[in-house]
C-alpha cells in the first residue's frame, strides 16, 4: 500500500510541473493525477492512475503493473533418511500460500564392524546410518587361494619334474608334476655340397648327442636359376665349342663351372653378294653363321641381272670398339669387289652427303669418335646397301671410362610423367641425374657389383655401371641414397669426370658466389671454358643449391650438342617457359 501512495504523489509532482509550463496559445497539457479515479494494483492483478488537464480538462489514463506476490517463509517440515520434506512461504500482501517438497535425506551408512575374508571362508562388513541407526551388512566372498609363491622345479629332458607352489595368503601348499621336456636336438655335420656324411644330433639343453646310422648323400650345390644375372660367362660356346660359365654357390660358396652346349649354325636371312655375275661368268654369294660367321656359299647363274634379293656383305674393320692409343689407324674392308665403302665420324649418318666420306685410306683415331660407315655397289645392278657399321673409339687420355654414346645429340634422353608432366622446377635426384646420363653416355668399364643396402632393383643396373666406371660412390654407412637432391657443384664435379676434362688449378671464374677457394672452383672453371655452364642474371651460380630438373636438361643438351626443339605438349611446361625448347628435345 505504501508503494501505491508513493507513486501517486509522484505522478502529481509532475503534473504540476507540466502545467506551469503550458503555452496560452496551444494547450501544452499540464496532467494532474485524479486520485479519485485511480485503482491501486494487488498482486495478480493490474492497476490504474487517472489524469486530467489543469487547462483544458482533457482526462488520460495509464496501466500500473500488478505488484507480484511477496512470498516469506511460513513452515518447515524437515526431511528424514526415507521421507520427503516440506517448506510452507505465504505472501505478505495477499496471504497466498505455495509449497515446495524437498527430497528423502537418504541413509548416511557408517562401518561399524568387518570380519575379512579367507582363502576358504566368506566375511562380512556392517553398517549403521548416523541419522536414523538404520543398519545393514555385505558379503565378502572367499578369496580362494593364490599360489603364486614359487618353491621348486627339477624337470629334466629325460624325467619328469615336480614344481610346488604356497599359498601367499595362507599356509596351504599345491603340488604340480610337468612332464620331462624331451630332447631338443639340432643338427650338426652331415652331408657338404660333394661329399655324402652322417648328421650329429646334439641336445640344445642336456648336451646328449647321437650320430645318424644312415648316411645322407651329397646335398649338390645352392646355384642361381639359370636366367640369373649371377651366371658369368667364362668362355662363349660357339658353333664349334662349348663354352663354359661360373656361378658361387649360395651354401658353401665355392665358385661352380658349367659347360655351355655349343650352338647350332644360325644362318641368317641375309644373301651376301661376293662376286657379282657377268654375261660370261657366274656370280658368288654366301650366307653367315650369326653365331661364328661360318659361310655358305652359292653360286649366281652367269648373266643374271636382279640381284635385289641380294645384299652387300657388312664392312669389317680392323678394330673393334675399344679404348685405343691416339693415332691408331683402323682399316675398313668390303668382300664385294667393286664396292663403295662411306663413313662419317661424331656418330654421324654416314647416307648424308654432309657429313660422309669416301674410304680410301686407313682412318686415323686423333680423339674419342664414333665411326659409322656402310658400303654400295657401285654397278647399275640392284643391290641392297650393307648393314651400317658403327664403332666407338675412346682415346683414353685420363681416368674416365666413359665415352658420349652416337646418337646422343638426338637428344630423348628423358621421359615425360603421367598427365605428360615434366616438373621442371623440382630438384633432380641421384638418381635421374644417373638415369638421363645412362642414355647420353656409354662405358668400357665392367659394372661394379653393388652393395648399397638401398638402391631398388630399378636402378641398380644404372649405379652399377657407374659406381664400376669410377663415376661416383656411397656414403660411409654403405647407403647410396638415390631419392635425395644433387647440388649444382656436385653435378659439375660429375660431369667433369664424366668428359674428363682438365681441371685448370688457376684461371678465371666470374661467378661472385664461387671463391678461388670453393672445392669446386676447378670443376665449375672446366665446363665454364667448355661453355656448359651460365650464371643467373644477377652473375651467380649458386653452387650449393639443388639442381633443378630443366637446369640438367639445359647442361646435359649443351654437352651433348643436342639442338633445341618444339611441338611437345608438356602440361606444367608453357611453350614462354626459359627452358621449353631444351626439355622438349630432352623428351623427344
């Protein structure tokens, strides 16, 4: 009621003060309350103050919010271990009562006795609430026994054991019997690879031995299947020998020979025109062994005329492809009499004009070629030209084994990926700087048997010829490491090797980043004065970084005078990429 008054005398102060600002002219409404008209609100219900105008009478009328219960606390029934509670509130205003339940206490259950549990017998525990002395009690079941405590074993190969174990709660003890364990023996002696033997019998445990009363023939020798590249041929069969081939065997690594049946003559397709017939004479021709050059030979009627099922007979040199002396002379000879014999040097076709000569004489061998020459008859008779002869010669001047293979200008050295993807800016690994190399470079030197622990077998014909041509080695923990990176100076030390190039112990680098006193000073001088190597266009040559894999493209087409090209379709490789015309003739 107290709040009613007060809000009523409020309202009236500022009706006043509204109406001693009102304008004479407009009414500017000056409210007043009418205490008469207004209904006081009760708890649940809303309320009303009334308001007339001191200048004009006009009325208004505005709600009062109900008030809301003032609810205190009027009775208490309190809560027990079983049974609900109650709090009573009443309102101070209206005398509106609630009630609220307050929930069952529940037992407060405290241990008052416990008898423990045995390995035989049960036990118990009691308990009593410490509001109402309510009690209850459990059940312990009996432990059973644990025997767990070791006493004593005495098992032998040959006799039964007894093991005795104790209870580790009580006194009570349990005997166990194990069989006897038997003899374990392994084998030992025996029969070798040659020799037949008797195996010793000898017990792992005890030390018992027997020898078998039967004796075990000769095991034979553990080789590798007979495609395997673990064969080495000591001596080739040919059509009139045998020959013969070694392997080591696998169980007493003796090395064990094989005789190599001799082959059967295999002529070929080929009719080798010797002497060509004339209107008086007849004519000769001869079929070779491929396998020991035996010949065959027939006779051409005098005056035949087609001769196209004929073909000149190959060239034979007086070297075969070899690491020879500077200077040496190799003779080339044609069994057709009145033939023509062309050749041409570098590997190149010796059927251009451009680049062939005419043999007259002994070639000389000033330098590391590949010779390549084929010869025609020079008659008006249709005679297909001979097989092309190729040779490579290598002027052995320093330690590379290595030799530029004839047609490694034409370039086609590397593969695209799938999706035709060249990924041109990723560091190239060992591995692909070996595998581009393998096409672009042949070798005289044997394959080194590998050993690193892991190199895949994809590659491991690629490091073995290479680590055998003394190109390059492992690390000290016998790994080879292919999938890594090669820097940009490790890869000129390589390819100095590689070429055998001189190694100047002064001259003139212009790189700002390599030093006269870079350990690869000398290797990045040699293929900078061969013109293999640029810098950037800021003048360095960044040699501890990476190598990219459009920068050996661009090294390798250079060493290899592989000429530029274009029209391959490469997906990460835009045709105004700086290296697009090197990759493409790498990939061509």
């Amino acid at each position: 009621m107290k709040k009613t008054v007060l809000t009523l005398l409020s309202l009236a102060v500022v009706g006043l003060t509204l109406a001693m600002g009102a304008s004479a002219a407009t009414c500017d409404h000056n409210w007043r309350i009418d205490l008469a008209k207004c209904v006081a609100p009760t708890c649940t219900e809303k309320g009303s103050n009334a308001y007339t105008c001191s200048r004009c009478s006009q009325t208004k009328t505005e709600a009062v919010a109900a008030a809301g219960h003032d609810y205190v606390k009027n009775s208490t029934l309190a809560a027990t271990c079983t049974e609900k509670g109650n709090v009573v509130e009443k309102c101070s205003a209206c005398g509106d009562e609630k009630t609220a339940e307050t929930a069952a206490l529940g037992h407060d259950f405290k241990e008052t006795a416990r008898k423990a549990a045995t390995c035989l017998s049960a036990g118990s525990v009691s308990y009593k609430c410490s509001r109402c002395a309510e009690t209850k009690s459990e059940t312990l079941t009996a432990l059973g026994h644990d025997f767990s405590k070791f006493i004593s074993t005495s098992a032998t190969c040959t006799a039964a054991g007894k093991s005795t174990y104790q209870c580790s709660r009580c006194d009570e003890l349990t005997l166990k019997t194990s069989a006897k364990l038997g003899h374990n023996y392994v084998k030992s002696g025996g029969p070798t690879c040659t020799e037949s033997g008797k195996y010793v019998n000898t017990c792992s445990r005890c030390g018992d031995s027997y020898t078998d009363t039967k004796t075990t023939k000769a095991l034979g020798h553990d080789l590798p299947d007979d495609d395997s590249t673990k064969w080495r041929v000591i001596e080739k069969a040919t059509c009139e020998s045998d020959g013969s081939r070694r392997a080591k065997c696998a169980r007493c690594e003796e090395y064990v020979y094989e005789t190599i049946e001799a082959l059967e003559h295999e002529y070929g397709e080929d009719v080798y025109l010797i002497q060509a017939p004339t209107k008086t004479t007849a004519g000769k021709a001869q079929q070779i062994c491929e396998n020991c050059n035996r010949t065959v030979s027939k006779t051409i009627k005098k005056g035949t005329t087609d001769l196209s099922d004929y073909t000149v007979p190959p060239i034979v040199a007086s070297h075969d492809s070899d690491v020879v002396e500077r200077g040496t002379k190799v003779t080339l000879e044609c069994d057709l009499e009145g033939s023509t014999i062309y050749y041409a040097l570098g590997g190149k076709s010796p059927t251009s004009k451009t680049y062939r000569k005419t043999y007259s004489e002994p070639i000389t061998i000033t330098e590391t070629t590949t010779v390549r020459a084929y010869a025609i008859y020079t008659d008006d008779l249709d005679v297909t030209i001979s097989e092309t002869l190729e040779l490579t010669f290598v002027v052995k001047s320093g330690d590379s084994w290595l030799y530029l293979e004839a047609d490694a200008s034409e370039g086609g050295y590397m593969s695209l990926e799938s999706g035709k993807k060249f990924r041109p800016d990723d560091n190239a690994t060992r591995y692909e700087v070996l595998d581009a190399m393998d096409y672009l470079f042949g070798s005289f030197a044997e394959d080194a048997d590998v050993t690193f622990t892991d190199v895949s077998s994809e590659y491991k014909g690629v490091v073995a010829k290479f680590v055998g041509a003394d190109l390059l080695d492992g690390y000290d923990d016998n790994t080879f490491r292919g999938e890594e990176s090669i820097k940009r100076s490790e890869l000129c030390k390589l390819l100095v090797l590689a070429l055998d190039l001189d190694t100047p112990k002064t001259g003139t680098v212009s790189f700002k980043d390599v030093s006269a006193t870079h350990w690869a000073y000398a290797y990045i001088a040699a293929l900078t004065k061969e013109g293999y190597l640029k810098g950037d266009t800021a003048g360095t040559f960044r040699p501890e970084d990476p190598i990219t894999r459009a920068e050996l493209v661009t090294v390798l087409n250079r060493i290899a005078e592989v000429d530029s090209a274009k029209g391959v379709t490469i997906t990460d490789v835009p045709t105004t990429h700086w290296a697009y015309g090197y990759i493409c003739a790498a990939v061509q």
